[in-house]
C-alpha cells in the first residue's frame, strides 16, 4: 500500500489559499499567459480549460444583424490597425464622449476607459464563450462604468446578457477608418504622454502590422501588401452555396480576376461568411484594384442571379474552389 505524502507548511497553505479562491472569479487572460489564480501553470492548463468546456453554444454568425457586417468579419480577422465609432442604441451615457471599436488595444487589453472618459472596445481578443457578440457586449458594458484612465480585463461572460446587437444602434453607419499604424492608442489630452508599457507596445505592434486599405467603390474588400505579391480579401454576405456556384461560374469562364497578373486563388470562411483572396501583382495597390473590383462586383451580381444547373466545366472549377477553402472560425 502506497504510503501518503506528508503535506508540508508551504503546501498546506497554497491549498488553503486556492479553496479560500476557488469561488472567485478569475480573469480572462492569454492561453499561454500565467493563470491569474496563481497555480504557476498557464492559463489553457488551468481555468482556461473549465472556460473551453463551459462553451455551450457557438453562434456561427456573432454579427449577423449589426449594421457592417462584412466589415465587422474583416476588422476581426483580416485588418492590423482601424478604428470605428460606434453609436449605441440607447445614446451615451454622461461622462462618456465617444465609444470607439479598435482592431486592438495596447497590452491586447478587452477594453480602455480614457481619462477623458471616452471608451475604446478591442476586438481582436481571445473571448472566453462561444457568442464573440455577447463578449464584447460584456466588455463594453463594463467599460462604460469602468474608472477614467483603466484597462478592463476579460471575464468569463454570463450566457443571458446582452449582445452587441442590444446595445449597438442598428440604423448607424459603421464606417471603418483604416490606419497605417497604431497611433491612434496616444493619447489626445495635448500634453498627456503614453506609459512606457503603451509605447513600447505601440513600437512593436507597428513593427508588425502589414500594410492593408479598405477598397472604396465596393463593400468590405481589403487590400493588402506582403514582400513576395499582394492580396485583395474581400468579405461577401451572399450564402456560401450560392457564392460557390456563382464564383465557380465567372471561374469557368475565366472571368474571376481583377486583371492581368491576379488570379483567385481561394476563399476562407470567418465567422458565417467567405472570404474569397485574390493574388495580386506586388506594384498593384489598392487604387488600382478599384475599378476591376467594381467590374468583378457586377459580373459577380450577373453570376449569383442564373439558376441554371452548372456545367461540367463549372463544377470542376467549384470543386477546385472548394478544396481550397479553410476556415478560420
């Protein structure tokens, strides 16, 4: 019989510390960061786990119904440095200025009460459920009331509480404003400088970010350049079958590129949505995507309207479409 280890003083009162614990809540941090309830282990090891298995629900489409929604998908997955000012249902509350949504946040902190009291929402974050809607709703939430000039953290996300699209003015225009880097994380108040964390989060974050523009003639279409070729990533709310065939069409008929030296080359899906990725040209910029992007949108139009069954040739090229698709979320 297996003789019982003798627990030592130490050991006794880290156990005495976690059962005094165990009913607290625990922030939300990064899967490899340190869990914030002290065991040593990182997060996904520890309370990151009982968060994964507590995903009951994975709501395929978190911003179906909210104005942009294409927009929303792309600023999540596809673009380093935007911003967005969002108008809330209800109005602002006193002390609060202005609500802006960022891609991130210095530290990749949830959310930000300036010192003026205006409140910036980051959206790239790890969220702790399976309804990103509801996080970031609960993230903002809490921002509103939060003290002028805190971060706030993550929490583990009730799942009766608001969405997104119980707080957010479905009538508002969401009009993304891409930015070439992260400067839009300083401060405004002239003469209020950033912490030496933020600054240097700042120098990293924009070390990193990869040149990108939102297209104007058509909607979410991003652009964006890389060493080797450029790229046009294009959100599309059209369901996905209905795209497919109508893509595999205008790819048939060697109608699916945006000119000479750009090819298709596939699509992902992200949240409820496709994402067709054309190839580009590496000195093709995003100016010069605009009209045969405007073109490809009418052909695409003409496409998506046939309800003729494909061609032999056609679902070849949907098959090959297929196959290269992936899936983000």
């Amino acid at each position: 019989m297996a003789k019982k280890r003798p627990q030592t003083k130490a050991s006794n009162a880290r156990t005495r510390e976690r059962a005094a614990g165990a009913h607290e809540p625990v922030p939300v941090v990064g899967a490899r960061e340190p869990c914030p309830c002290g065991s040593g282990r990182r997060y996904k090891a520890c309370h990151g786990r009982a968060a994964a298995h507590a995903v009951t629900e994975l709501v395929h489409r978190p911003f179906e119904g909210l104005a942009g929604e294409c927009d929303w998908v792309a600023l999540r997955e596809l673009v380093p440095a935007a911003t967005v000012r969002l108008t809330l249902a209800g109005g602002l509350p006193d002390g609060v200025p202005s609500v802006t949504l960022a891609t991130v946040l210095p530290m990749a902190w949830p959310a930000l009460r300036r010192e003026d009291g205006s409140v910036l929402l980051g959206l790239q974050n790890d969220t702790s459920s399976g309804d990103l809607s509801r996080d970031l709703a609960d993230t903002l939430s809490r921002a509103l009331t939060a003290e002028p000039g805190s971060p706030v953290a993550g929490e583990r996300v009730s799942g009766d509480g608001p969405r997104l699209q119980d707080l957010l003015d479905p009538d508002a225009v969401f009009a993304p404003e891409v930015h070439s880097g992260f400067e839009f994380w300083l401060p405004e108040t002239a003469g209020e400088a950033a912490s030496p964390e933020v600054a240097a989060s700042l120098e990293r974050a924009n070390s990193a970010a990869i040149p990108t523009a939102k297209l104007a003639g058509v909607d979410a279409a991003y652009w964006c350049e890389t060493p080797e070729k450029n790229h046009l990533r294009w959100v599309m709310p059209h369901p996905e079958e209905e795209l497919l065939d109508a893509l595999a069409r205008l790819h048939a008929a060697d109608a699916s590129s945006l000119g000479e030296g750009t090819r298709l080359v596939g699509s992902f899906r992200a949240h409820g949505l496709m994402v067709p990725v054309w190839d580009l040209p590496v000195g093709m910029g995003a100016e010069e995507c605009e009209k045969p992007a405007a073109e490809f949108a009418e052909r695409l139009a003409d496409a998506l309207a046939k309800d003729v069954p494909l061609t032999a040739g056609e679902r070849r090229a949907r098959g090959g479409l297929t196959n290269r698709q992936i899936t983000l979320s």
